[in-house]
C-alpha cells in the first residue's frame, strides 16, 4: 500500500519505494525475450503460407519449394522433441 501515498519524513532504509520506469521496463523486455521466437516463428509460417498460394497460382508444381522444406522442418522439430522428452517408462 506505500505505493501509492507519498511517503513525510526522511525516507526509511528498506521501506515500500514507488515504482519506477525501469522496473516497468525489465519486466517488459522478460515477456518480449519469452514471446519473441514463438512470435517470430507464427510470422514466418504466414510468410511461408503466403508464398506456397503465391507460387500455386504460378504453378502448381512450384508449390513442392516451399511444402517440401516445411514438412522436413516438422519431421526435424518431431524428432528433436521426442529425444528432449521421454515418455515414463520408456
């Protein structure tokens, strides 16, 4: 509660200060650092699906480019969680 009433007298060692900019600003950069590969990641499949419909209208064998590299990406991303975390008992 000492947030938020103006603090008379000297000020005392260890007690409620308000908060300050640079509080607000660590915790900002902590969320951004968590959330930016999976933001980054949700941009780059829409940039990918946007290219695999660009290049269907193109032709629709032109599609395998971009298919192709995003289902090996899925089978890598597969493998690699399953050696990262093993079931019970296995």
């Amino acid at each position: 509660m000492g947030y938020y009433y103006e603090q008379r007298g000297p000020e005392r060692d260890g007690g409620d200060r308000r908060p300050g900019c640079l509080e607000t600003l660590l915790i900002i950069r902590v969320v951004f650092e968590i959330l930016a590969i999976p933001i980054a990641v949700l941009v780059l499949v829409f940039i990918d699906i946007g290219v695999t419909f660009w290049l269907f209208t193109l032709h629709p064998a032109l599609t395998l480019l971009t298919v192709v590299p995003s289902i090996g990406a899925l089978v890598w991303f597969s493998q690699w969680e399953r050696s990262r975390f093993r079931p019970p008992g296995a």
